[in-house]
C-alpha cells in the first residue's frame, strides 16, 4: 500500500482530476444500494408519520436500515483503502459519488431521529407489556437510546492507537478498520483532494469529521463554514462523539 500510496501524492490534491467515466460499480453493489434506498424511505415514512402504537414494528424496520446500510458502508470503505483502489484512484469517482448517497442517509435519519422521539418513548413505556424476548427486548431498547446511530456507525468503524468507539455488537456483529501511520497519511490526501471537489458534501462531512477526530487538527474549516446551522452541529457531533 505504502509504495502505491508514494507514487499518487506526487499529484497535489489540487491538481488531482477524476476521470468520471472510469470504473462502474457492479451489478450486486447497485443492488444493495437500490434496496438501502427502499428502506430509507420507508425509515423517513416511519418518522413522518408515526402517531401511536408500541413501536416494535416500526424500530425493527429502523434497524433492518441499520444493519444493511452497514454492510455496504464497511464494502465501500474496505474498498478505498485497498491497494487496487489506490492504484486507480483518479478512476474510482463512481464510488466516492455512491459513498456520498449512502452518507447522506445516515445524515437524514440521525436528524429525523433527534426530531422524532415518540416511537421511541413509547417502545420503552410498553415494553413490559410487550412481551419480546430478552434478546429482542435488549436489542431494540439499546437502538432506541442512541441519539446519533448513523453517525455513532461511520465513527465506530475506524479504530487507531488512541481511538476507539464503542459499537454495540447486540446489534451487529462487525470488524474494524485500524488507521495507522500511512492510512493516516492516505485519509489526509484523500479528504485533501474531496476538498477541492465542489459537490459531494456529505461524504466530505464524514470524511473530514473523521480525520479531525483521529488527528485533532482542525484541517479543513473553510468547509465546515460554508454549513448551515444544522449541519454544522452535525459535523461537530460526529468529532464529539462518546
């Protein structure tokens, strides 16, 4: 990784230019993506709309956007980092552009969410009566007490000497992805070159948030400015969080 990584950083990241008609993603990728984007739906439909009632149904359908929308994340993530990808960096934009639709979800939902509290304050006062078994009863009591569970999923995802995030396993089982030196300096140079891209905004929020989090260097605040109120407190929550 190290000697692909060397040999892309002599293009400086303003210089770098993606090819958009480079590598399409595959059949079964876009799939999963096309079915991730049926459940936000259905997650935005819940939120919307909910009135009254125990809240199991609607949590379990929550979760199941959960639970797929990080085994495409982990996919696509594992992706960037692997030598094939750097090699071919400046023909990858098709994943980046994926990446950013899926992160958008996430942003959604973790709004909707915090606006949202009934189907959850109603779970946890029937939950007695609602005769679920202990595991689903922890399951689901332990997605409701998450205030930012997208978020809290990208974070929880990287790990390094002096970074870990506690990622519930009753809720899925998963590995991490350990930053050290070089993936360090890749992270940089990656969120280095999103940050002379004029769209992708999200996968920006995240990439950057992420890369302030584990560097604690305040890199790129000409586009934490250019937020609005919400998005703003969004991208701090994502460096903040416990």
């Amino acid at each position: 990784m190290l000697k692909s990584f060397m040999k892309k950083t002599r293009i400086k990241p303003k210089d770098f230019k993606f090819c958009k008609s480079g590598y399409k993603l595959s059949a079964e990728t876009l799939k999963e993506y096309k079915y991730i984007k049926k459940l936000f739906f259905i997650t935005a439909n819940i939120f919307s709309s909910y009135i009254k009632g125990n809240g199991i149904d609607e949590i379990k359908d929550l979760i199941l956007f959960y639970e797929k929308s990080d085994t495409l994340l982990c996919s696509l993530i594992d992706e960037i980092f692997t030598k094939r990808f750097i090699d071919s960096l400046d023909r990858r934009y098709a994943l980046f552009v994926l990446l950013d639709k899926l992160l958008r979800f996430f942003y959604i939902f973790d709004i909707q969410r915090y606006k949202n509290v009934n189907i959850f304050n109603n779970f946890s006062n029937f939950k007695l009566r609602n005769n679920l078994s202990e595991k689903d009863n922890l399951k689901l009591s332990t997605f409701s007490s998450i205030a930012m569970p997208m978020g809290r999923l990208f974070m929880s995802y990287f790990t390094s000497e002096d970074y870990e995030l506690f990622h519930p396993i009753i809720l899925k089982k998963r590995s991490t992805l350990f930053i050290g030196d070089t993936k360090m300096e890749y992270l940089k140079y990656v969120c280095s070159i999103l940050s002379y891209q004029t769209d992708l905004k999200y996968l920006k929020m995240f990439m950057f948030s992420l890369y302030e989090r584990l560097s604690k260097k305040n890199k790129f605040d000409n586009f934490y400015d250019k937020l609005n109120t919400k998005e703003k407190e969004y991208y701090i929550d994502l460096i903040e969080i416990i």
